[in-house]
C-alpha cells in the first residue's frame, strides 16, 4: 500500500505497534482513535504529508518529540493516552490548528504554544500545564479547554480575542479580573476552584452573547456579583465539551 492516503480503523479491534506506520509515507490521515494500538510517536517523524492524526483513547506511550518535524500537521488527537514529557515537539509546527491532549501526563509552561499562530482550538484539561495565562493574547484561539491544570496568574484582559469556550476551572488562578476580560463572543466559561479575589466586571458590549457562567466555591468574589453570574452545581460543569470537534482540515 505504497500509495495510502487515508487511513481510519478507528473503533475496531485492531492492534500492533505504531513503528509500521512509517513505511507508508503517502499518509495524510490517521484515525486509529479507540483501538488497541500501541508505541510511541517516534516511527511517524518522516510522514511529511500527514495533516489529521487521532489516536485518542489507545495505548500510546512516550512523548511528542516525533512529531516535531511534521510541519504539516493540523489536527493532533492523544487524548487519554499514556503520552508524557513536555509540549515542546509541537511548539514549531507552523499549521496546527487543533490539539486535544485531555487526559494525559502532558506538562510543562503553556507559554511553550506562543509560536503557534494558526492555532484555533486547545484542550489541555487534565493534564500538568503550568504557568500563566499571558501566551492567550497572541493566539488566534476560539476554544481553549484549560481546566484541571496547574495554571497560575491573574486572569488577563482577553477582550479583543474571538474566544467562544474558556474553561478554566480547578486551577491556581489568583487576583483579580481585567475590567474589560471577556471575549465579545464568549458563551461559556468556568471559573471554580480558583484562588480569585476580587470584584466581577460588569458587562459592556464585550460578553453579552454569554449563555453560560459558572463561579463556584474556591474563589472570593464580591457581592454583589453582576447579572451575568450564573450558579450551577460543579458536578453539571465537569467536561462542557463532550462532543468532538467537526472541524475539517481547509
């Protein structure tokens, strides 16, 4: 199968290791999502051509250095897997556009994603991202799903980014919010389990599309909260995201 472009065995009982994948340097896709495969990342360093991998929910291992040279790569899938180590082999992949490493070992400083200038979509939560909130300034983000980190910092004025989705719950944030934070297209975000203190900003134009607010014990916000605030229980607010992405590769 020399001449193999698309490869989806996703949901199937396949099983082996990844190491075979490299000797069909013509693939652009991979979806082995929900299979038995396992490995690491380290045998698809030379398929050049590959824009989509999904892997979510199998047995591989290792870390993201692999993938470092994949300048073609858009989408990336590992969501719980066993991948570790630091988000350095993809912090230069110059078209990616949607990383979901969700549930996984993945650390180190978010801040390591600021080159990644085509970026639209992140879900990070549960894994060991540290660091401040600053590097969401300079991306193109319309979903960033951060929740269950180890993130720190104020939260900064993000007014001018098209965010749609911020999900910040359970994390170290601390201090107060810009007057003028929110995304003017912003629908959902979550702020439990925090540290902040401080007055919540009234809304302007920014914000007033927002559908859903959550602000939950862990933080020490002072009455009275604006209108906007909405109160939900924290066990409703776990995972807002639990359909995946449709998006396609342009």
């Amino acid at each position: 199968m020399p001449d193999l472009h698309i490869l989806d065995l996703s949901a199937t009982n396949v099983h082996g290791d990844l190491t075979s994948l490299g000797y069909l340097p013509t693939l652009g896709q991979i979806d082995l999502s929900d299979t038995r495969v396992s490995g690491d990342l380290a045998g698809l360093g030379n398929l050049s051509r590959l824009y989509i991998l999904q892997l979510r929910s199998t047995g591989v291992s290792g870390d993201l250095a692999g993938l470092e040279h994949l300048s073609s790569l858009q989408l990336l899938d590992l969501s719980s897997t066993s991948i570790s180590g630091d988000l350095a082999g993809i912090a230069q992949l110059p078209n990616l556009y949607y990383v979901d490493l969700s549930s996984t070992s993945i650390s180190g400083e978010l801040a390591s994603l600021g080159n990644l200038t085509n970026l639209g979509g992140i879900v990070l939560s549960n894994c060991s991202i540290h660091g401040d909130l600053e590097v969401l300034r300079n991306l193109t983000l319309t979903s960033a799903i951060l929740h269950r980190n180890q993130l720190s910092g104020v939260l900064p004025d993000l007014s001018v980014l098209e965010l749609e989705h911020l999900t910040l719950h359970d994390n170290d944030l601390g201090g107060s919010i810009a007057g003028g934070f929110l995304p003017r297209n912003l629908s959902t975000l979550t702020l439990h389990g925090n540290h902040m203190s401080c007055r919540l900003p009234e809304l302007s134009s920014a914000g007033e599309n927002i559908s859903t607010q959550v602000v939950l014990p862990g933080n020490w916000f002072e009455w009275p909260t604006p209108g906007w605030v909405r109160y939900a229980d924290a066990s409703l607010c776990d995972d807002p995201w639990q359909q995946r992405s449709h998006w396609q590769p342009s």
